[in-house]
C-alpha cells in the first residue's frame, strides 16, 4: 500500500513537472528564438550616422542586401527594427498586429497630428474606429466616391484645358504638370472637405487675405516639410529637457498658422450652413452627425482629408508621367489599349476594369515610387516574433515599403519600371497588386479607392489628349524631398495634342 502511494506521488510529480513545463513553454515562447540580426554601430549614437542622407528607405535598403530582410539598428537610444520584406510586412501588419498597432511619432509629428488625432496616424482604437467609419462614409467609401465622381471629372477636364492652352499659347516651352495638376487636386480636395473650391479667404491673425497658393503652401506644402523634420531628442528621450527653440519654434508656428487658416475656412462655412444651404461636403456630414468632436478635433479631420488629397495622388500621378513620357514605346502601348477600349470616347471610370495595362502602369508606379515609403513607426506592446525572431516588448518596427518594393527575391529587375510585370500569370495579382503601398489589415489605406479613380482616369486622358515627352535635362532631374518620394522639382514636360 506504502509503495503504491509512492508511486502514485512519484507520477502525479512527473506529470505536475510536465505541465509547468509546458505551460512555461507556452506563456514564454519566444525565448528560445534568436534575436533579430544587428547592424554594427557606434557607442551612444548607434547608428544615426548611417543615416545622415536623410533617405532612410534607401540606407535600409541596402543594409538588407547585407543583413537580410529584418534587422535591427540602434537610433540613439531606441531600437528599431526594419522589415523590409512583403511576407514580414503582412505579418507584422496583420498576424502580429494586436502586438504591434501602436503608432510611435515623432516630436514634429507630435504636434502636427494634434497627438494622432487623425484616421491615418491615430492608434487603433475607438476613436480610430468611429473617424474612420465617418471619412469612408462622406469622403472615401465606395458610395461617397459616387457622389464626388463630378468632382473628379470637373477636375480632370480643367486640367487637360490649361495643358490645350499651354500649348497654343507656347507650343515650344515645356509645361510645368506639377504646377497644373497640384492646383486642380487640391480644388477638389476643398470640394469634398467644405464644399466648394476657395480662390482666396481673410485670415485676420496672418494680416489679411490670402489667396489659393497661399492656403495651399500653409495646408499642404509647408506641413509636408514640417513633419519630416528632425529633432535629435527624439533618438535621446531622456534628453528632452533639453530645449531645442529654433526646432520647437518651427514646428509651433506651422502649427499655428495651419490652425488660423483652418478656423477662417470653417467659420466660413458655418456662416454657409446658417443662411440655411447646405452641400455635399464632410464638413456638413461631420457637423451633423459627429457632434461628439470638439472643435480641434473637428478641424483637424477636414484638414485630414484636404492634405492627403492633395498630395499623395499628386506623387503617383507626377512620377507615372515621367516613367511615361520617358518611355515612348509604353506610352504608345497605353494609347493603343485606350483606343482599342475606348475608341473616340474619353476613357470614364466604367472603363478602367477593361483596361489592364492602365492598371499596371499605376501599381508599377506605387511599386517603384511608393508615395508613402516607410510606414510610420510602431511600437511592440508585447514580447512577440516576427520571421522567426524573438522581439521584445519596447521596440520600435519601422515597415520600409520601399525595401519590400525592391526586393530582388521578389521582384524581377526591381529597379527597372516595368508596367508588363502586372500582366504576367506568373504573379499572384490578388496579393501584387497592392505592393504595399496601401498597407494591410485592419490599418489598410481608407483612401485607395480615391486614390486609383483619380490616378487611373487622369493618366488616361492625358495620354490619350497628348503625347509627351520629357523636358531637356528632365531624365537626370529625379531627386526627391527628404524622407519622401515627393519630387524634389515639378515635372516639366512637351506636349503635343494628338489627332
């Protein structure tokens, strides 16, 4: 009986032994994983000097070419880990992402966003949930874009109007696209936001009134130069006592020139609502059915929506008319299917399903030229694994589109733009298609609808109006704006209408 006894404690102790084991493997299973491979530095600073260019997507580029697709690197006293991959882009986007969805911004960023008080910066929260249902319901949904589609369309025909009269008025000078098709995008931007394109608005707190340009510089282009703006306390937290004044000043008086700007342009349409016409517009929508905002909230979700009209489309549009202008032989192959498709008619969003080379001009587009190339960075609230690495809680994840749209293992001749790799069968086009560029998941871009209308029908009808062909020197003039890969300079270009 004794022995019996004995041995049954003896087994109960084995098994109890098993199943801490077990559970201690469960609960902690990414201690066996190695760690993340990291990029030699140097002591205090890592490696911020191998940044120094201020194009990050490329330097993480190319360390993968050495390290491999995830690797760690040192910014003072954080570190970051890279993925510069499709398939770890999507895991940590998707599979990983209850680990990994907070947003980690910088100082400038900080400020600019109003602490993330917008769709695309926000954490994935309530508040994320409810603005972003608000934006696809007005601005960017399926049926929103029905309602917007005169915009678009207006748009599109003031553009090819102006480009008709360059050429009549100086047929011999190159035309600047930039300067044309900036100002129309953000018109309809304006339109979506609050209704109506504005041509000029006084600002009493910036001395008077301002004109179109100049709403478009302080909403648009100097926050754009502004959120890439480097404050060396963002890799040194601990230092941030420290002031930084000629940064910190910067930052605040574009903060609050946008913000002065915004008031006047809303005021406006308040004093619209309250003489009893109402329009089709987000700020109505917002007024009306989103009166849990306050008023800097409110402000910066219509700012939302005008900024990020207004640029990133402008982006993919300017460089897929350089790759064509530059290219005649694909030029011609896209004029060939547009009249094939569209005969004598002006290419309509109803056409764009029926024209599949279109379509692999604009994804081969945002695969070489990624208007958004590096994710903004996220922070790892969890231990968690990516690619069969450990990662521990407090890192930062930096997603560098531009890497994953460049990576040889994936990608025939990646540098090379070549719209025909979207035709090929040998793709898988359901999961291609996107190159990243507009994200994945629960956090996928609300805007890439919106963004493939306007892209898609624009390169149609400019190509099917005009040849082009680049300005002297325009092959060479590919430079880009800091972390971005906004041109550096307008496009300039030749046209001639055809036949």
């Amino acid at each position: 009986m004794e022995f019996l006894t004995l041995l049954t404690s003896v087994a109960l102790g084995a098994f109890s032994l098993l199943l801490f084991s077990f559970l201690v493997r469960c609960l902690r299973p990414h201690q066996a994983l190695p760690r993340v491979p990291a990029v030699p530095g140097l002591p205090l600073i890592g490696n911020l000097l191998q940044l120094k260019e201020k194009k990050p997507y490329k330097t993480f580029t190319q360390m993968a070419q050495k390290y491999g697709p995830i690797f760690s690197i040192r910014a003072g006293s954080s570190i970051l880990i890279v993925l510069n991959s499709t398939n770890l882009a999507k895991e940590a986007l998707v599979t990983r992402f209850s680990q990994i969805s907070s947003r980690k911004l910088s100082n400038a960023l900080k400020i600019l966003t109003f602490d993330k008080c917008m769709v695309a910066i926000s954490d994935y929260n309530e508040f994320h949930k409810t603005i972003k249902r608000h934006i696809l319901t007005n601005v960017l949904g399926a049926n929103a874009q029905k309602r917007h589609r005169i915009h678009r369309e207006n748009m599109i025909g003031n553009i090819l109007s102006q480009l008709h009269d360059h050429v009549k008025i100086t047929p011999d000078l190159a035309a600047n696209f930039r300067t044309i098709f900036a100002s129309e995008l953000f018109g309809l931007a304006l339109k979506q936001a609050l209704g109506c394109d504005v041509e000029s608005i006084d600002v009493e707190e910036l001395g008077g009134t301002l004109t179109k340009q100049d709403i478009y510089k302080i909403l648009v282009v100097d926050i754009m130069e502004g959120a890439i703006e480097v404050d060396w306390r963002d890799f040194f937290p601990y230092l941030k006592w420290i002031p930084n004044r000629s940064m910190e000043k910067k930052i605040q008086s574009l903060y609050v020139r946008r913000r002065f700007v915004m008031k006047a342009l809303l005021n406006e349409q308040r004093r619209r609502m309250a003489s009893g016409k109402e329009v089709n517009c987000y700020f109505d929508y917002l007024v009306t059915e989103a009166k849990e905002l306050t008023e800097d909230q409110l402000c910066m979700l219509i700012w939302e929506t005008i900024i990020e009209t207004s640029d990133t489309t402008l982006v993919t549009t300017e460089w897929a008319m350089y790759e064509l202008a530059k290219d005649k032989s694909r030029q011609e192959r896209l004029y060939e299917e547009l009249k094939n498709v569209c005969g004598q008619e002006n290419v309509t969003e109803e056409h764009l399903a029926k024209l599949p080379y279109l379509g692999a001009v604009f994804h081969e587009t945002l695969r070489k030229h990624s208007p958004a190339p590096i994710v903004p960075l996220r922070i790892v609230q969890e231990d968690t694994q990516l690619g069969g690495y450990h990662i521990p809680a407090g890192s930062e994840i930096a997603i560098n589109i531009y890497g994953c749209n460049m990576d040889k293992d994936r990608w025939e001749e990646p540098y090379e733009w070549k719209p025909e790799r979207f035709l090929d069968e040998k793709y898988d086009t359901l999961d291609l298609y996107k190159t990243m560029a507009f994200g994945a998941g629960k956090r996928v871009c609300a805007g890439s609808l919106q963004a493939s209308l306007i892209a898609g029908i624009a390169i149609g009808r400019l190509v099917q109006q005009f040849e082009w062909k680049l300005g002297q020197g325009e092959e060479e003039n590919v430079d880009t704006v800091g972390l971005t890969t906004h041109r550096l300079h307008p496009l300039l270009v030749k046209i001639k209408p055809r036949n």
